[in-house]
C-alpha cells in the first residue's frame, strides 16, 4: 500500500520496499541500515509506522535521554494526527537521579512512567499500535508485572463503600506522607470525613469525602486557593511505584519488555553507543552501591534488586524484529542484540545516502538562489519554521527575492510536485537532503544559522488573592477586606448547621475571632508590609479600620485626579507614528533562536501597536530573568531605526551595558547598522569619538548607563 503526504516520497524507493517484504517475512530477524541520522532517521521510522500492512507497535532506543527526545519530538511532527487515531507516541524518561542517591527523582518523571506503565498494561483491550521511545536507562529498572500494577490500581467511585482506614492503609503502603495540609505530590492528609491526597501521577490533589463508609464526592482543588476544580464520578488511583512487594516483601519483577505487545519491531540507534552506555551506567552504580556496602551505613539492596543486566536485555530481544541504525557502516560491529555469528545468517544490510543541510546564517540572497538552483534540479522541497504566521512570512520574503512556485499549509496537506516548494510549520530538530528520494527538508535552523532551543509553555494560571498552602502559616499577618488586619491561626473544621466545612481562624484584638468558610476565601489576603514590623491589630466591630480604609481612599482618590490631568495634557501632544513592519524586520524576527513566549508575543504586538500611533508611547515590560524582555527592545529598536531615528538604551550596570551591547550586534549583525556603547569600558578618547559620531548621525543604536544622560 503506497504512503500518503509527504511519506509518498518513499514510494519511489526499492530499498524501503524490500525492508517492508523483510519485516512482514520470517527468515530474516535483523536489519542493518547505515547513513540516516537524526531528523531524516526519524522520517524513515515515521514512513515505516505509516504502513497499513505492519500495523506493529515500535520500541526505539536510544543511547541518551536528549536523543530519544529529538526522535520523539520530530515523530510528534512528522506523524500529527488526532489522539483518536491508532499510533500512540510515548517518550519513557529515564530518571535523573542514581539509585543511593539520597534525593528523589523529579515527580514529572515519575508521574510520566506511571502514566505509560498504565496505558501500557491497559493496552491489551485497547489493541492500539504503540511507539515507545526510550533511551537504554529507561529500560533497565525492573517492574512490577503488569497484572500486579493493574491489581495495584484502585478505582474510586462516588457512592462506592470505602472506609477511611483501609483506604489511609493503601496510601501509606504506596509510600504516600501524612501531612497537615498537602502541598506535594506524594502526600496526605485527613480530617474527618475528609480526604486530601496528591497522587504522583495528576496534576492537581484530590478531596475525597466521605460519608459514614460511603464516598460522598471525588474533586480536583486548587492548592492555593483550596477550591473545587472539579468534580469527578470516579478515579482510579495508580501504584506510586514501579516495583511493588507482595504481602511477604518479595519483589517478583517484570521488564518494560512484558508490557510491550508479541509482535513489537524494536529500532536501535546506535547499538555500540546503547551498549557502551548500558554498561557505564551498570559500572556507575555498583560502584556506588561498593562504597556503601564497605561503609556499612546502611543495609541496602544490591544492583541487582533493581536493574536488569545486559544479557536479560539480549534475551528479550532476540526474539524480535530488530531495525538497526547506524549513521557509518561498519564491519563486524556488536549490538546490544546478538554476536556476530548471528549476525551473518540473519541480518540484511542497507545503505541510504544522506546530506546536511550547510547554514545560510540568515543569508537569505543565498538561500533563494539554492532554492531556485534546486528547483531546477526538480527536488521535492520542504521548509519547516515555528508557526503558521512564521511560514506566511517566509512566503513574503522569498517572493520579494524572485523565488516562485511555493505553497503554504499543513504538513499532511503535501502533494509531492517536483519543483513546487512547500512552506509548513512544526518543530523538526534538522534539516536533511535524501539525494535518493530528490527531496530536502529545510528548518529555520539552517536558514538562519541558529540552533533552535524548544521552549515547553507553562500552564498560564489566574492569580488567587490567598494560598491557604503555599503562601501563609499559622502565626502570619492576614488582612480581611471588611474587617482589617488579623494574626492567622490555621485551619479548623466545624460543624454549622449540620455541616461540615473548613474555616480559616483569624484572631484579632482582644480575643476576638473571626471564623472564615471555604467560599469566602477571597476575601482574605496576605499582609505585606514593612518587614519586621509588627502591623496594628484591629478590633473585631471597631471603627478603626473603616477609618484607615476612608483614608486611603481620599489619597487614592487625590492620586487618581493628578494622573487624570498628567494624561489628558499628554493626549494633546503629537508623538511620531513608525511605519508598518516591512521585510527586514520580518527577517530580524524570524532569526530568533527560541520559540517566543505566549506573554512574550502579546508583549510585542502590543509595543510595535503603539510605535505605529501619533500616540506617545509609555510602557512597563516586566518580565523575570531570560523571559526575554532583551528581545522585546531588540525589535522595537529595530523597527525605530528603519524609519530614521536614533535609540538609545539605558542600563544600570556596566556589565549589564556589555551584555546588551553583544547581544544587539549578534542579533543585527546580518543589516547595516552601527551600534555602538558608552560605558567605563571605553576611555575617554573613545567615549569622545562615539559622542561625536552620535551627534552626526553614524551611531543608530546607543547603550550605555547613566554616563548616556549627563550634559555633554
């Protein structure tokens, strides 16, 4: 069955088809392929998973965590399709700590592992084709079977009998903390008939109520703010470990191999790295443990309680499949998967040829004259940048130099038209040329001569007034919006009416105390004074504080119409109105090594909106370190001087005035623009010269500190 979209290329190729016919045969287990690496190695394994007539799940190792994330990044792109559809793409981190270490390993890894482990043992219901990629770390730490992880999982249900000690049993056994207020995954807490727990593997706690025996309500809170997100019918609380005792303390171990399916085709690339890094780990570790053991600090399990070694991995491979990659062909090289006697009667080789894509450094005269040379030369080309408004940019700018017969749209739009250039966007770690296949695959890495770091966007989250967990302990200053400052005194549980609820206790002066519900929380904000000095208590009823509220009022009030004046003067002045973006501020934008922000976009638009209005300007970018607020005034700046105007830019520090001035010339170093700076850095002939040169002209961009404001 031929391949749709950008996979037809394959179609053309003898040698895929002929690994296809090995794969579906049985006389031949191992394939060797050499010449593919990285991002093109990737389009191979995406075009193979793609056959209708395999329909097999796919384990590919690598030998370091970073490389099996740019294989999972790149398949996530080449193979984008809905979560409905049959393959299902995994990354099984390994862990970032050693075993004995006496720190744990971070509760993402954890709560990914678990999370596939569950899919995984699930999966033979499902009947679902897998690609699991894994470096060789992930793969050695043993398991519970994945009858005992399903028998290990247990299934809340709103209206279920539960009691509370059974159920506090089962988390204590799958090592959760008892706390007072839960604040981390992996903990606990109980009040009553209340519930709080955090499972490793959720993104939010859980409140389990309970009444009599019988669960009342399953919700989702927010830690901050101790409110229902959401409620639930039911949850299924998964194991918090991978490898769980029976009721004698023996672990009988599984392999990640047991929950993979029979017919698994396992991709390697680069068996000798995967071996040599399976066997420093493996070294790494019992040195540890050797140290410990002599020590005698503590009793401890050896290495192999945990991990499986290098010959139980051979035995679980040898069965199978097996794909191996190599970029250089190489004689007589051992794999992780057999010797070489082995080798030789059931192994076909393979050779592709592959080419790097050279960097064009934002050169992009050069870029189009190669596309056009490649054009005529009748290649399949394919440009890959960020995002949909990246690639229309592009499109504007490589129209402007002449080039012609290009497309924009989503990847799995592609018709394979020789000649025809097509613009997509999603992220690809490089670009490659299959000489072969008459195809190229271009990423804006290559176009402008940067290694593109992924940035992975947080979660954006409305701020809450108060953090009953996070941001107060009992003792703390709190202010009450109706009834003043307080001294916070904890959570307690109370019965109104029938009710059971938490309220938050707040003392005030003389005693009194003010029992604040659940609902009313906003209410309630931390007190931030001057620190160390102890606020004034108000009395419960009192008048005082309405007072103090009346007076700050007055002074926000005489404040508000000092402003009001100050801005309708500025309204009738005329600022200057910059013109619109043209190609080469595109350009400069464009070659940013880092995917921008959410904020850092809105942040843009908005101060490039306001550079193109009569309206003088004033703005506040407020941003933490590396958020990328250097960047915003890069482009601003940039846009100012293409209209003619000169900018300077103030910095606080010496240092600060260095960086700036590095990172404006690397950033603009492709245009015609003089930057220059005024710091102690320069002496003072120097400082002369660019005072001169900034009074005729020569000097578009200024950086400096405060030396930039004095009277000469």
């Amino acid at each position: 069955m031929n391949l749709p979209g950008i996979f037809s290329l394959w179609n053309q190729s003898a040698e895929f088809e002929e690994i296809i016919k090995i794969i579906k045969g049985k006389l031949i287990k191992k394939i060797l392929l050499s010449g593919l690496k990285d991002s093109a190695l990737s389009f191979f394994i995406s075009a193979l998973a793609l056959r209708e007539e395999l329909k097999k799940s796919y384990l590919i190792i690598t030998d370091t965590q970073e490389n099996a994330l740019k294989i999972y990044q790149d398949l996530s792109t080449f193979l984008n399709k809905p979560k409905s559809e049959e393959e299902n793409i995994f990354l099984f981190p390994s862990f970032d700590v050693l075993p004995y270490e006496d720190i744990s390993s971070d509760p993402q890894i954890i709560q990914q592992r678990i999370n596939i482990l569950k899919y995984l043992s699930m999966n033979e219901q499902n009947k679902k084709r897998i690609i699991l990629i894994a470096d060789i770390k992930a793969l050695l730490p043993k398991l519970a079977s994945p009858q005992k992880f399903k028998k290990m999982s247990w299934k809340l249900k709103v209206g279920n009998i539960l009691k509370k000690d059974d159920f506090l049993k089962i988390l204590l056994d799958q090592n959760y903390r008892s706390v007072e207020i839960v604040e981390e995954k992996g903990e606990f807490s109980s009040r009553g008939g209340i519930i709080d727990f955090f499972p490793v593997t959720s993104e939010n706690p859980l409140r389990l109520e309970l009444f009599g025996d019988q669960i009342e309500s399953i919700r989702y809170f927010n830690l901050n703010t101790q409110r229902s997100i959401l409620k639930l019918a039911d949850y299924t609380l998964l194991p918090s470990r991978e490898l769980i005792a029976d009721s004698s303390s023996n672990y009988n171990y599984s392999t990640i191999f047991d929950y993979l399916p029979e017919d698994l085709i396992v991709i390697q690339n680069e068996p000798e790295l995967i071996q040599e890094k399976t066997e420093e780990f493996q070294e790494e570790v019992e040195e540890i443990y050797q140290k410990i053991e002599k020590d005698k600090r503590e009793l401890i399990f050896s290495m192999a309680s945990y991990f499986i070694t290098y010959s139980e991995i051979y035995n679980k491979l040898k069965s199978k499949k097996i794909i191996n990659f190599t970029y250089l062909p190489e004689e007589n090289k051992e794999d992780i998967s057999g010797n070489q006697e082995e080798k030789k009667e059931d192994t076909k080789e393979f050779l592709f040829e592959e080419q790097e894509i050279s960097s064009y450094f934002a050169n992009l005269d050069l870029f189009a004259k190669d596309l056009e040379k490649w054009q005529k030369e009748k290649q399949h080309i394919i440009i890959l940048v960020r995002n949909e408004g990246r690639a229309q940019r592009l499109g504007e700018i490589l129209e402007e130099r002449g080039v012609k017969r290009f497309t924009t749209g989503r990847l799995e739009e592609y018709a394979p038209l020789k000649s025809t250039i097509f613009i997509s966007y999603g992220y690809l770690n490089y670009g490659f040329r299959l000489p072969n296949l008459k195809t190229v695959f271009i990423t804006d890495q290559e176009i402008f001569g940067k290694e593109r770091n992924k940035r992975y966007r947080l979660t954006r989250h409305k701020s809450e007034p108060f953090s009953t967990a996070m941001d107060i302990s009992p003792g703390d200053y709190v202010v009450h919006i109706d009834h003043g400052i307080g001294k916070y005194k904890g959570m307690v549980n109370l019965t109104v009416k029938g009710v059971k609820q938490d309220y938050l206790l707040i003392e005030y002066a003389q005693g009194d105390k003010l029992y604040v519900p659940v609902d009313q929380f906003d209410l309630v904000h931390k007190y931030i004074g001057i620190k160390d000095k102890i606020p004034k208590i108000y009395r419960l009823g009192g008048v005082s504080w309405g007072k103090a509220k009346g007076k700050a009022k007055r002074s926000i009030q005489k404040l508000a119409r000092e402003l009001y004046n100050l801005y309708v003067a500025r309204k009738e002045i005329r600022g200057f109105a910059f013109s619109k973006d043209n190609n080469w501020q595109q350009e400069l934008e464009m070659s940013f090594p880092f995917e921008e922000t959410y904020d850092q976009l809105q942040a843009l638009s908005e101060v490039k909106a306001d550079m193109e209005i009569v309206k003088p300007m004033e703005r506040l970018v407020c941003g933490d370190v590396g958020y990328g607020k250097t960047e915003i005034a890069i482009r601003a700046a940039f846009k100012a001087v293409l209209d003619g105007k000169q900018v300077a830019i103030l910095a606080p520090t010496t240092i600060l005035v260095q960086q700036h001035y590095d990172t404006f010339r690397e950033r603009m170093n492709p245009f015609p623009l003089n930057i220059d700076m005024l710091s102690r850095f320069r002496t003072k002939q120097e400082q002369k010269k660019v005072i001169d040169d900034l009074e005729e002209g020569k000097v578009d961009i200024i950086i400096g500190t405060h030396r930039l404001i004095q009277n000469d």
